[in-house]
C-alpha cells in the first residue's frame, strides 16, 4: 500500500487565503466593469465620461495589487506549511488541503484566472480600437499637413524637428 502526504488543515492561513482570493475576484470583477465603461465612453466620444472613468480606476488597481501582494504571502506560506517547493504549480500546493478545501481553492483559482482573462481580453479591444482610431487620425493629418511627414533635414544635414501647426479639435465630434 502506498504511502499518501497527510493533508494540511487550512486553518487561518488558508482561510485568510481564501478571503483573499475572493476580495481579489471581486476587484478584479469591478475593475472588467470600469473597463467595460470605458470601452463605451470611447466608442460614443464622451470625453468626460472617459476623464471620470480612468479616475475611478485607479484606485481600484491600486487595490487589486494590495490584494495580490497580500495574496501571495498568503499563497507562499501555505506552500511552505504543504512542504512543497518554490516552483511548485498552485493545483500541487493544494492537493495537500482536504477535499473540500481543496475544492474550494481550486474553483477560486479558476475564478481569478478567468477574471484577469476577462481583463486581458478587453484591455486587447480598447486598446486595438484606440490604435485604429489613433492610426486614422494620423493619416489624416498627414494628409492635410503633407510637409510635415517623415524627417525634415537642415541644409546641413542633420535632422531638424518639424514645427508644430496649430491644430483646433473638437471635442463634441
């Protein structure tokens, strides 16, 4: 018969642990929230709009990485309590909790990973659509101001900055 690792008890560390994962999914899920109003206030050119949003985001990151940092002492005192090594995957620290904490772990693991996925993917969107946009622009501009492309060059020879024409945007477009 094979002998089997004894499981660790949660106890408070993995309680807090577990607290912490979920308070960071949270945050996380508000943070895809702002994001997702962001991505509406550039899309409809509310430039205010968008002001207040980046405002109130901030402090939501600033939280997210409080809770991360936190989660991750967490995370490397439990890791350390299984017995198990530095690079050791989240799922091996785990199979050393009881089942159901194990459970419990595992789905909140799942959960904060598709939380920054969700993340990932509509920071990807704003920010090709910003691109786009940004692209446009500047090719228009371009088109209006054709002696303003590339490198301008003195007589001598070297590189000389281009000298900015007054531009007027409105913002209401």
């Amino acid at each position: 018969m094979e002998k089997s690792d004894p499981l660790v008890p949660v106890g408070p560390l993995g309680q807090k642990l577990r607290v912490l994962m979920s308070e960071e999914i949270a945050m996380l899920d508000l943070f895809c929230e702002k994001e997702a109003e962001i991505n509406g206030f550039i899309h409809r050119c509310d430039w205010r709009g968008l002001s207040g949003a980046l405002k109130d985001l901030a402090p939501i990151g600033e939280e997210i990485e409080r809770l991360d940092r936190e989660r991750h002492r967490e995370y490397e005192s439990l890791r350390e309590k299984a017995g198990e090594a530095e690079n050791a995957s989240f799922y091996q620290v785990i199979l050393k909790l009881s089942p159901d904490d194990r459970n419990v772990c595992g789905d909140l693991y799942r959960r904060l990973k598709l939380a920054v996925l969700k993340i990932q993917g509509l920071t990807l969107a704003i920010d090709s659509h910003v691109r786009t946009i940004s692209g446009t622009i500047h090719g228009i501009l371009n088109d209006f101001y054709p002696h303003r492309r590339g490198k301008l060059y003195s007589r001598g020879g070297s590189e000389r900055p281009v000298e900015d024409n007054a531009v007027v945007i409105n913002h209401k477009l």
